[in-house]
C-alpha cells in the first residue's frame, strides 16, 4: 500500500494514489478515460466522454444549495513523460512509483504526474463528498493537455452550463492567477541527401545532462541550461577546430520542457580526437562555472563510437549550427507594466538531425499577441536562412486579466479569513486552458490555483503536500460560498 494514502487531505492523496496507477502520458489517454467514468459511475455522478477525448462530469447541488451559480471544475488528465537515463519505466503500461521525502511527494526516476493529478484528484474528491457544501457542479478533465491543449482547442460549444470556471493547475499555493500566456509551436525541418563519412575518420559521442530542465513556461526566467544551447558551443568549435563533422544529434524530447539532455556524434580526424576531448573537458569546467549557483554537477563526456556510414554535408552542417546557435532561446521580454513577470520567451526544446532528416521545434510564449508575432518572426527568419520549412502550429491566445472579477474578490476575502494573510493575485507565465475556454464561453467568470510543486515536466517534479490542505480548505471554501444566479 503505497504511503501517500496516509496524507492529509486523505481525499486528495487517496485519489491521487489511485491516478497513478494508470497510464496517463500525453497521446495515450484511453486507460484514464475509461478509469474516469468508471470512478463517476462507482460515485454515481453523471459523466460522459466528449468528441475531443474530454471527460465531463455533473453533480446535482446540494439541498438548499441550488440557486447558487454552476461551478466548472477543471483540470487536465494528461501528464508529461520524461524519466532518468537509467530507468526503465514505460509510461504507457507502468504505475507511477511514489515516495515521501519530507513535505515533499516524489517519484522514482519519473515525472510524478502532480501536474495535473492533484488537479484531478481534487475533483474526484468534490465528487465522491457527502459532506461539503456545494451549488450545482460540473467538471471538466481534459485531454492532452501538455501537447498542444487539444481538449481544450476541441471542446463543444454548448457543452457546458456553468458561469464559474476554477482551473486547478497551477503550481505555487497562496496565488490566485487571472490571467496567462499565449504559445505557438515552431517547427523548422529539413530534408538533406547524406553523405559518406570518410573511412579513415573516428568518431566521438558527446553527451550532455545532469541538467534541471524544468517547464518552459514557469522556470524559463531562472537561467537554468538548455542542453541543444550549450550543445551547439561544443559542435560549433569542434567543426572550426578540428575538422569535425556533424553525423547525428538528438537533444531534448518535449516541446514544454526545458532540455535536460542532448548527445551529439561527430566525425573527425583519427589525429585531432584527444583534443576534441580536451575541448569537451574544458567546456565541462565552463559550463559548471556558468552555471554555478543555478545548475549543479552538469555532465559533459566524450567517448569513442563506432563511425557512422553517413554524415551531415558541410554546408548543410554549418547552416543547421548556425541556426541553433543564433535561435533565440529563453526570456525575449518582461511585462512592462510587471517587470518581476515574463511576457515573451522561447524554449528550443527539441534538436533531432539524422538520417537525411533535420527537425527542431520550439515553444514560444507570450501574454502579448504581437510580441509573440515579433518572436516568432525573428525565429522564423533565422531558420530560413538555413534553407529549413518553418511551421507554425498548436497557437492559443493568452488569458487576459480580468481586474473586476467577482470570483477573485470573493476568493480573496476567503483566503484571507482562513489563514490570515493575503493571497497573491498573479498573472503567470504559462499555458492555462482558460484563454481557450473562455474563447469558447465568453461570460465565465474565472480563477486558477492549487498547491505547491516544484520542477513539474522534470524527473525532480515534487508535490509540498502540507500545502494541499490549505488548497484544499480554500477549494471547499469557495464552492460554499460561490454566488447566487
């Protein structure tokens, strides 16, 4: 029985348990679907799987609860899927390992899944509750999430009654969020013919990790490194110096992560290998200089590899390198009017170049529409200039605050009487749902919060699980004191 089940609240960590025995990465959401409704039907609340992949859920007020405002409860069912080097986990047919450490909730080896389950969990919680105090309730899970919103983007008009909307998917207790960034997917590819590698060359494997990583919304501001970025250093001076060439790399693996990882191989000259790995050596002492008091212990190493049959061609190579390395990659812009918030930024999260296929992808973010334009152009332009088709996909609008909102200072007022002191209302520099739901119902009156994680879309993810119990206080809080029609 695994221990998270003894933590309090019991009705948000029994349920969570219970999520982490399913399968739930982005793209594979049939097995927590089916666990939904089968958990709605056990609890007996109405419930249905939407033409989007969501599940909705509705719960009848409580007596002498009905002529308040319908509430939407909404989270996502989908987690991120990144693990250690060195486990062996399948997030498509394997349970997420829990532990305690300290006030923390972790996994082994893996993402914890918190973001969204305690979401999740929480409104299985409100569901399955035969004592709190409620108007009529509606919850709204939803698909893929972390790959492009896609539940959100294909949910119905006309799906949904409710005229409050509570978001649970944020990571810092004590914030009440009203508003967020907007994103765009930018995917630069190209096709090139391979070349023959010279036979009387070696090879080299460089690797890269041992970095944080980290969501590329939420921690972009923290100067943490980005392997493809610091890779590209490398590559670049082993190419100038050394007569090195480019046969392969591969270096990040989602869009919304920053990346913790990246390993290159290069062709050289049998001769010129002990100093590639003296560049390399130095590059290690360099980095871990850098990046002192943000990273700790980053792993640069060489080692020797068979040769490759086939390379990158030269002039190819050098504009693929030249576009990482003059491809954006991290705050572009703060708020003017919020200078401690990020508006613009972009993560170039992901670099796969082998077998005559070159793709790199990056998410770009911004609570302005136009400067999301102006970043993505410039990305545009950069890699344009290396000859690649640029694609632009997956765009959603930001959240615009709403300083009026009826909800927020009702929240607030709660907030305060419960545990003296004042939450923070806050705009964040993340991806939420709420702009694309509130695209689709315009008069929903809107709040996002929940407890405290740490490294969410990292193997690191961990849930402070003494502040579920004030989420969760507030939670219930709010729903008994949520307005009349």
């Amino acid at each position: 029985m695994s221990e998270i089940k003894n933590l309090k609240p019991e009705c948000i960590w029994r349920n969570f348990d219970a999520l982490t025995q399913v399968p739930r990465p982005s793209g594979h959401l049939e097995k927590v679907q089916q666990f939904l409704l089968d958990f709605a039907k056990n609890t007996g609340v109405e419930a249905f799987k939407d033409e989007a992949g969501n599940i909705v859920m509705r719960k009848p007020a409580t007596p002498g609860m009905e002529n308040r405002k319908t509430v939407i409860l909404q989270a996502h069912m989908d987690m991120v899927p990144q693990k250690e080097k060195t486990s062996t986990h399948n997030f498509e047919t394997d349970p997420i390992q829990t532990y305690i450490d300290g006030e923390w909730v972790r996994a082994k080896g893996t993402t914890l899944g918190a973001d969204d389950g305690l979401g999740v969990a929480a409104i299985m919680a409100v569901m399955e509750a035969k004592d709190l105090k409620h108007g009529p309730i509606e919850a709204l899970i939803t698909a893929d999430e972390e790959t492009g919103m896609y539940g959100a983007n294909g949910l119905p008009g006309g799906e949904l009654e409710g005229e409050i909307l509570l978001n649970l998917d944020t990571e810092q207790e004590g914030e009440l969020i009203i508003g967020s960034a907007g994103g765009v997917d930018i995917t630069a590819t190209l096709d090139y013919q391979e070349a023959e590698s010279d036979k009387t060359d070696a090879a080299v494997k460089i690797t890269i990790k041992g970095l944080k990583g980290g969501h590329s919304g939420l921690e972009i501001c923290e100067g943490r490194g980005n392997a493809n970025k610091m890779m590209v250093r490398i590559v670049r001076e082993a190419i100038a110096e050394d007569e090195a060439c480019l046969a392969s790399w591969h270096g990040g693996n989602m869009r919304n992560a920053i990346p913790r990882e990246a390993e290159v191989v290069l062709t050289l000259p049998k001769e010129n290998v002990e100093d590639l790995k003296a560049i390399v050596a130095e590059y290690k002492e360099t980095f871990n200089n850098e990046y002192k008091g943000i990273e700790s212990d980053i792993e640069v190493v060489a080692e020797d590899v068979a040769l490759p049959e086939m390379i990158v061609p030269q002039e190819i190579q050098d504009n693929l390198v030249d576009a990482i390395y003059a491809a954006h990659n991290g705050v572009w812009r703060y708020i003017p009017t919020m200078p401690e918030i990020v508006e613009t930024s972009s993560n170039l999260a992901i670099v796969d170049i082998d077998g005559g296929k070159a793709a790199i992808k990056i998410l770009a973010r911004s609570s302005s529409e136009t400067m999301k334009e102006d970043l993505s152009t410039s990305l545009e332009s950069c890699f344009n200039m290396a000859g690649m088709k640029v694609e632009f996909s997956g765009a959603y609008g930001g959240w615009d605050p709403n300083t009026d909102s009826e909800l927020i200072k009702v929240m607030r007022n709660i907030y305060k009487n419960l545990f003296n002191e004042e939450p923070t209302v806050q705009v964040v520099h993340a991806g939420l749902e709420c702009s694309i739901i509130l695209s689709k119902y315009p008069g929903l009156d809107i709040c996002s919060f929940g407890p405290t994680l740490l490294s969410p879309h990292t193997p690191t993810e961990r849930a402070h699980w003494p502040s579920t119990t004030k989420f969760w206080d507030l939670l219930v809080k709010t729903l008994e004191e949520i307005p009349a029609k």
